[in-house]
C-alpha cells in the first residue's frame, strides 16, 4: 500500500498541492510563535479575538474544574447536559428563531442537516463556490444536486424553471463565503425561493459575530427575519470554541435530533468547549463595540491594500482573496511574508478551484491598526518583490 500512496503523494508535491499539518504555538488572539519568532495571525477565524477573552477563558476552565474534562456519552444517552441545553436556548435567542441545536463540529452540522432534510426524489440547488461540508451534506442526502454560478441570480432563477421536482427543492448557500470573503444575495434567494416553493438554508460559518446588526449573520444582515428556513453556523470562528449549530422552528430542531445521524451517533461537546462559547456568545452580546472594532479593521485594512493596489476597495467582509493564480505562486508568497514575521494562507485547489490559488487574508478585532497598516505594506512589498499583483 505505501508504494502506491508514495507515488501519489509525489504527484502532489510535483503540482505544489501537497498539504502538512502546521504547528505554531499561539501566543494571543492575534500572535503565534513560529519557529521561536513571534508573527501576526493573518489567517485565523476568530475573527472577534474572543479565543483570548479573559471571561471566556475563565467560563471554560471553571466548566472543566466542576463538569470534568469529557461529556462520556452522546447528547441522547449519557454525554447531555444543562450546558448544552443553556447554549442552545441562547443561540436559538441570539437568531430569533423557536429552537436551535448544537453538533460536535460546522461539517458535523452540515453533513447532518443537508443528509436528514434531503432525499432522493428533492432537488437541492447549491451555489458553485459553497463548503465542502454542504457538497458533502448533497453527497450523502442522496438528492439530486444542482449546481448554480456563484452568486448568479439569473442563472439559479434559470434552473429552478428548467429543472423538474417532485419532491421538495432547496437552496443551499454560505452566508460570507469562506474563502472569497463575498456576501450571497439571500434576499433575492428568498423571493426567488417563494416563487419555487424552496426551502432556503444558510450556512453562516463566516459571517456569525460578523455580519448583521449585533453579529447575528446573513439573514439579519439583510432584514429577513423569520424567512430563512434553516440558519446554520458554527461555534469554530468567531464564538472562539468548538462545534456547529442550526437554528431554525422547533420542528426543524426536534427533527433533525432524530434523524440527523451527525447528532445522534457521536459524543456530545466537552463542558469547557460549550461553555466557551456560551460565554462568546454573552461577551458579544455585552459588547456590541467588537462587532464594530472588527468592521473598522477590516475596512482598514481592505483600504490599505487597496491603496498598494492590491485589491478592489469594496466594503466587504474580514475575509479578503488575493488571488493570485498558480499554487506555486501563493506558496511562494506564503513563505516569503512568513520569513516577515506574518502568518498568511496559501489556499489551493482542491478548496479553491484551479488557477486561482490565493492568499487568504483575515482580520480580527485584535489587529491594532498599527500592525494592519505594516501587515499592508509587506504584502505590497512581497508582491512587487515576485512582481505580481500588477492591476
Ligand atoms: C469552517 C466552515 C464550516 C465547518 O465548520 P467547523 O466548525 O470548522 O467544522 C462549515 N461551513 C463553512 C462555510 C465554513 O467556513
């Protein structure tokens, strides 16, 4: 078996796709050591800064001292606690929905929700750009998938009439798409969806504590409460712990406890892990200035490096694509602004389609404009230096 696997790891090291786990200590919200030096994180997710929270890191550490290390068991039989049950009710509060529920992880929560809804016979309409977890959600559903361009409403408007059903349709999308930093169109995903008796889900990975008035994802961002079927997210980002979650009517919720298999046939969360993020969640709820801080930096930093030229100066989200083309470049700059003290994403085909392999730039609500500012002018330099980015 090695032999045949050494030839295919060699065909990934030839095509610059090959993949090693990294190990760099974190030093706060914003810094990792690596290799002795400190650098700045350009490339988390935790997006508010709240992994480093003192409140939050103290709800964690006490759950674990009183609850123990481990949950034991799944959330049916014996792993199922008051914290859990705590941080579901606070979710499904913070989206205004009836109920919510938490799985062990964003893929979990995907894979579980899109399987359990979806079956043979349904059509799920997903655009082209969504995460793997929802590719593999349609995968295991068993529905037929359609696939529309990204973000084109025309084009999804053109397959809904073109493509029969008989069962039920659904429109899947990311709410901030993860490694594009751009925002779906869902208010014409829900009218479009009300003229096809679609179903429409979110997946707010990247845009909970992000978008939307007080963080509260896509659907609040564009003011439609109440008509976004299914609103999932996770508690990986910027709740700064670990798991995903769904929000939606109290018969959704009930429904996928017993049939989403992701729910049922795993071991529920560690008592510090959901109460992180219980803890995220009331930090964020406590201080409606992070949200803002985290919009400013981004915004900040999107104009820097515009300013270098590097980027179109759109109000965006904290999620900002340089693409750059082949995967060899933006491992080359990758390496070359980590040798500067800055830590980047080198993202490559298979998570981005080929030829726009980019660095993905993220800000947090911990950058200082100071460090942002320099961050800018690295990349600049690091552009001219391997003469790309010419626009
Ligand atoms: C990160 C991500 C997920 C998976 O969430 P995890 O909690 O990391 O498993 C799902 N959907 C999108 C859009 C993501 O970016």
């Amino acid at each position: 078996m090695d032999k045949l696997l050494t030839v295919k790891l060699e065909e990934f090291r030839r095509q610059n796709l090959y993949r090693e786990p990294i190990a760099f200590e974190p030093l706060d919200a914003a810094h990792a050591a690596c290799n002795g030096d400190a650098c700045l994180l350009l490339a988390s997710n935790n997006y508010l800064g709240l992994t480093h929270h003192a409140g939050v890191r103290k709800a964690a550490a006490e759950a674990a001292l009183k609850y123990g290390t481990g949950a034991g068991g799944s959330r049916l039989t014996t792993g199922g606690s008051m914290l859990c049950a705590d941080l579901e009710q606070a979710l499904a509060e913070f989206k205004g929905a009836e109920a919510a529920v938490v799985f062990g992880s964003g893929y979990q929560a995907n894979v579980g929700t899109i399987s359990a809804l979806a079956g043979p016979g349904d059509v799920i309409f997903s655009d082209e750009l969504n995460h793997a977890s929802i590719i593999d959600g349609c995968r295991l559903a068993r529905a037929r998938t359609v696939v529309f361009p990204h973000r084109d409403m025309a084009g999804l408007a053109a397959l809904l009439a073109a493509t029969p059903c008989a069962g039920q349709r659904f429109i899947v999308t990311d709410g901030v798409f993860s490694m594009d930093g751009d925002i779906a169109p869902l208010d014409d995903i829900v009218r479009l969806a009300g003229r096809h008796e679609a179903l429409v889900m979110v997946d707010d990975a990247h845009a909970t504590g992000v978008i939307g008035p007080g963080g509260r994802g896509t659907a609040a961002h564009f003011g439609l409460k109440g008509k976004v079927d299914i609103e999932l997210g996770t508690l990986s980002k910027a709740l700064a712990a670990e798991g995903g979650y769904v929000a939606g009517s109290a018969a959704l919720i009930a429904y996928l406890v017993n049939k989403a298999r992701p729910f049922i046939y795993t071991t529920a969360l560690a008592p510090a892990t959901v109460a992180a993020a219980r803890a995220a969640l009331r930090e964020l709820a406590a201080d409606p200035g992070l949200v803002r801080r985290l919009r400013d930096n981004a915004a900040f930093f999107r104009g820097e490096l515009a300013a270098a030229g590097m980027v179109a100066a759109h109000e965006g989200t904290p999620i900002i694509a340089l693409v750059l083309g082949g995967a060899a470049m933006a491992v080359t700059m990758a390496e070359l602004l980590r040798r500067e003290g800055l830590i980047v994403s080198a993202i490559r085909p298979p998570t981005v389609p080929p030829g726009t392999s980019r660095l993905r730039l993220t800000v947090s609500a911990a950058h200082s404009r100071a460090e942002l500012a320099a961050a800018a002018s690295l990349i600049a330099a690091a552009a001219a230096k391997l003469e790309i980015l010419r626009r």
